[in-house]
C-alpha cells in the first residue's frame, strides 16, 4: 500500500506558469457586463471623492484580494496623479505609517478592509462610524460604491487571470510571453 498523497489545494494545483496564463477574456464574452460594470464605476466617479482617496481605495482593495492586473493600473493612476511614491509603498502597511495617511484617508482605508473581508460576515460599526466621521453621506455613499466596484472588478480579474497591462508591455518586449 502506498503512502497516502495530501489532498490537492487549488494552491498546490498551479505551477507559476499556469497562474500567469489568462483563462478567458471575459469581456469579449460578456461584452453587456462590462458595458454594466464601467456605468456602475463612472456613477460611483462622479459622486465627488477626492481622486487620491479613490486611488487609495482601489489599491487597498486590491492587495487584499491579490488582484495584480488592477494593482498595476491603479498604482499607474495613481502615480500619473501626482501620489508620493513612499505613500504608495506604505498603503499596505497604512495603520503603521504614523501621519503619512490623513485620519479621512485611514478612514476610509479601514472601511475598505472591513468591506473587503467581512470577516465577522458585517462590517463593525465602529469603522463605519469613523468613516461617517470623516464623510458626509454623500461622500461616505461615494466611497462604499468605490469599494464594492473595485471589489468586483477585482474578482473579474483574478477569476480570469487577467494579466497586468505592465507585465504584458515587458513579456512583449522580451519576445515571450502575454501578448507575444
């Protein structure tokens, strides 16, 4: 009788390549969802946030969930923006960086982990409380649509295995790779 073999995850199921190699193109599939999901996030735009906050939203929501395609656009915008490098570097570790972030930001960067997560199946009311501290409920609305849409669009990208516009831009230029 052999040795028992541990169960196969969906971790140990992927070689390196495979996670790299995009499963599908969703939009092309599904061109009607995108067309829904880019009005969703240009309403959740126009409801007047500051653009750094949504930047640093976006980019928070997406190291939670390990979406590399919209970590490289958002950290691209966000740049392009006029954002410090240094801040950039620190979202990941926000709570830790002492005044870097405004007390608004730190808000709003804890209502999008709460958001993100669920980890109690609900968002505590106290992290709601300190955004609404900070953001009128106009804002505070703005700023719950910008979470729940990168949240989705985070969930296309990995689900698809959509690959980084960046990385992309360099395989083509080596010759291999997405794209090539």
């Amino acid at each position: 009788m052999g040795t028992p073999q541990p169960a196969q995850t969906a971790e140990t199921a992927q070689s390196p390549q495979s996670a790299q190699t995009p499963r599908m193109q969703i939009w092309k599939a599904a061109p009607e969802v995108l067309k829904g999901m880019y009005a969703f996030q240009q309403a959740a735009s126009a409801q007047g946030l500051e653009p750094a906050v949504q930047e640093l939203v976006k980019i928070r929501a997406s190291q939670l969930n390990k979406c590399a395609f919209c970590l490289d656009m958002h950290l691209a915008e966000a740049r392009e923006q006029g954002e410090d490098q240094l801040r950039l570097d620190l979202v990941v570790a926000w709570e830790e960086a002492g005044t870097l972030f405004t007390e608004r930001e730190q808000a709003a960067l804890a209502l999008t982990e709460a958001v993100t997560v669920l980890t109690d199946g609900h968002v505590p009311d106290e992290v709601y409380a300190r955004a609404a501290h900070h953001f009128d409920e106009g804002e505070l609305a703005a700023l719950i649509s910008q979470i729940v849409a990168i949240n989705a669009w985070n969930r296309f990208a990995v689900t698809t295995r959509s690959v980084p516009q960046s990385l992309a831009a360099r395989e083509r230029a080596q010759g291999h790779g997405a794209g090539a």
